[in-house]
C-alpha cells in the first residue's frame, strides 16, 4: 500500500531550524513501464548501469566531487565553505546512487549544511522517503527476530540496518536495499519455513544466501531519482560471512573468524532496537563491512566510506575496536587484502581515521592490480555506474591460473542460465561491444 497519496507534501522541522518545501511525496515517481524503458535504453547505451538518458555522466561526476568536499567538511567537523547550489538533477542524483541523499537532507534539515532552496528540496525529498521505508523495514526485521527466536534460532542482524540504528544520526539517514539476517547452516530449513508462515517466498538462492520477498512488495524502483519509500527490498537469509569476490580469487573465510573471536552467543553484542537479534563484534564488524564495501568498486560507494568512518569512531572512543585485534583477524582469514580498497578511501575522505600502519600491512597483501587502481581513485570516483573496466574486472585474480578460470566462468556459467537469462546476458555483451563501451 502507498503511504501517501499524490497530494501529501513534505514538512520538515529541524532542531535548529525549519523548512517548507510543498513537495509531493511522488514528485519523482515513475510508473513501472517507464522503469523498463529505462533498463532497456540503458542496455542499448552498452552501459545497463547508467539509467538517465538526461543527465549526462560528466556531470553526474561533478555532482559527486561536490558531495565529496561535504561530506568531509562535515566529518571532518568543519563548517561548510560553500552552499550546496547549482544542478539539482545532477546533485539529487549523485546522492542517490552513492547512498548519502537521505544523509545531506538531515544536514541541511539541521542547519548543518546551507543549500539553496532547489537543491533543499530534492534532499529533504530523499530523506522523508527513506524515513518511511526505514522505519517499515525495521519493523519487519523485528518481527521475524521475534518469529526466529521463538523457534529458538539465533539470528545476527548484518550491515544496513544494524548501522543505521547504531551509527548515524538517526536511522533514516543510511539506505538500505535489503534486510540481511545471518542464521546457522543447520538452521537453514527451519528458517525458510518461519518465513514461509510470515508471508515470504524463496527467490534467488546463491553459495551462501537464499533471498525471500513479501508478494505485496513491488520488484521494480519507484522512482530512479532518490531511494523510494516503496521501492523493492528483501529479506537475505545468509548461512555464511564468507566472501569469493570474483571466480578467480580465492574463498575469504570469515566463518573463521565467527567461530573463533566472537563471544558466546548469551554476550554477543545485541541489535540496539531488537535484543533477540545478535549482531557482529568487532574486530568482525568492521571487517565484514569493509570486506564487502571494497570487493566490487560497484559497491564502493561514499555511503559506506560515512558509514566505516562512522563505525571507527565510534567504536574507538568505546575502546571496542582494537586495531591489533583488527589486524590479527584480518590476517588469520587472509581479509587484509579484502578491506583495503574501503579502509583506503575512508582515510581519504577522512584523513587519520585509520591508523597508517594498518593501510601499510593492509596494502601490502594487495594484490599489485589492486593497488594501482584503487591508487587512481577518489571516494567520488570509486563507484563504478558509467562504465565497465576489464582490469577491474579481473583485479582480484592474482594468478594466470585465477584469470583463466575466471575468463572460464564468464564464457561458461551464462549458459547453465535459463533462455531468458542467457539471452539478456548475450544482449548486455554485444551492445557493450557495439558501444565500445568496455575499456582497459
């Protein structure tokens, strides 16, 4: 159901100020056919990522360096040397594809950040969007922590939504695209069925997670500008932390370190909102989220550079991050090499916040292809939307024997997909070639 009607417009009241901006919840919506439209036009581009034929990537980047300089001016708690001003499309868009849209509209809610009123009004839009899907998301990750434990299965909240509670401002301001729910192996089945009786379906399954969605909840965005309240989220029951970033690396076993560093399950840390959900310890924490920021740069976006800043400020005032324990865990499931990339641009966003002898020891179990791309980029250039590199594709491969297999899989899995898959696999490389939109 839709939680406003066309009519409804956004009125927001910030603890050092207010504002007005008599915009209709769905002033940026669009209808389902438009989106697939949209995925099409993109797929005939050769770039199915980039998904708005009237903003033109050159000025989407420079929307991004913008928020950039913001985002560190605040962490870094300086005043903001400029307004936020200028191409509102660009910026509303910048901010949605790098997650910190709702995060900017609390700023300038709080006086925090100046913005004109353009530009105001599209972030103040992101973050009432995000308030409400939030708040619906984290009722329903409640809900089924409570069905869980009542069968008396031991759940650990994962990423998103534990740090939305737990590290920023308030919980509206981080956006997440699922709910991600960790459960032991042997507890798998009887998991889905507590889903199953809660109203969810099974969908994808992978190696090491299996994907449940509510029939009601749509399968396509809402709108292509901002993170929209009814837009598609999911439930990702995960049996396992262990990460393979690409067919050519090799397996990274966080398990290990779940089975060996975490407390037992009575003193594990517990979600702030729902005490039957665990969530991780750190050292984990940090390197669960640094491991999965950094092992794509689709995934390196400036939303969760905030979020490892956030995250290792926090806890180090606490005194629960220890950066020897960091490292030793680390290196025991051979992670170092795994949360360089994000712990890098952390830093670079924010300088200091992670000490330089842990980027060194880091670094230096990178493999030498990683380490010259992520030496090229920014924290507004590390996400990867407008185009596909083919030594980013197989920088994780640090092996002949690790390219060829994965060159192996990229020919070879497309056709175990179902015609349909296949066909949009097929599809996507020819136009990329047509395009010549693939580079080195």
């Amino acid at each position: 159901m839709r939680d406003a009607p066309a009519r409804r417009t956004i009125e927001g009241r910030g603890r050092k100020g207010s504002f007005d901006m008599n915009l209709a919840l769905n002033a940026h919506d669009i209808e389902p056919a438009d989106v697939r439209r949209r995925f099409a036009w993109a797929r005939r581009q050769g770039n199915p990522a980039w998904l708005w034929p009237d903003i033109a990537p050159d000025r989407w980047r420079a929307a991004l360096t913008r928020l950039e300089t913001v985002v560190r001016q605040v962490l870094a708690g300086e005043s903001v040397s400029e307004a936020l001003d200028g191409d509102p499309e660009a910026l509303g868009l910048a901010g949605y594809t790098s997650g910190v849209g709702p995060l900017l509209g609390y700023w300038i809610e709080q006086n925090i950040v100046p913005a004109s009123p353009e530009v105001a009004a599209m972030f103040a839009l992101h973050l009432a969007h995000n308030r409400i899907r939030v708040e619906r998301m984290t009722s329903e990750a409640i809900g089924v922590a409570q069905a869980l434990a009542a069968q008396g299965i031991a759940c650990t909240l994962l990423k998103g939504l534990h740090t939305a509670h737990a590290y920023f401002p308030e919980p509206g301001t981080r956006p997440a695209s699922d709910i991600d729910l960790l459960v032991a192996a042997s507890d798998e089945a009887a998991a889905g069925e507590i889903l199953r009786a809660c109203g969810f379906v099974a969908g994808k399954k992978g190696r090491w997670e299996c994907d449940w969605r509510r029939p009601s909840v749509p399968t396509e965005p809402r709108s292509l500008s901002f993170v929209h309240a009814d837009d598609p989220w999911s439930i990702d029951l995960h049996i396992s932390l262990n990460v393979q970033v690409s067919a050519g690396a090799p397996v990274t076993r966080l398990d290990e370190a779940l089975s060996t560093a975490e407390s037992p399950p009575s003193q594990s840390p517990r979600w702030r909102v729902e005490a039957r959900a665990q969530v991780l310890a750190q050292p984990l924490s940090l390197i669960q989220l640094a491991v999965h920021a950094g092992s794509g740069l689709q995934n390196l976006t400036l939303l969760r550079l905030v979020e490892l800043c956030l995250v290792i400020r926090r806890d180090g005032t606490a005194g629960t991050l220890d950066w020897d324990a960091f490292l030793a865990t680390a290196a025991k499931i051979h992670a170092l090499a795994l949360v360089y990339p994000a712990l890098k641009l952390c830093d670079q966003l924010v300088p200091d916040t992670v000490p330089a002898r842990v980027l060194e020891r880091c670094g230096e179990k990178a493999p030498i292809a990683v380490r010259r791309i992520v030496d090229r980029l920014t924290p507004a250039s590390a996400q990867r939307v407008d185009r596909c590199s083919v030594a980013e594709h197989f920088m994780w491969a640090d092996s002949w024997r690790g390219r060829a297999f994965q060159v192996l899989v990229d020919i070879g899995a497309p056709l175990a997909q179902p015609w349909p898959r296949l066909w949009s696999i097929y599809e996507v490389r020819a136009w990329r070639l047509f395009r010549r939109t693939v580079t080195r």
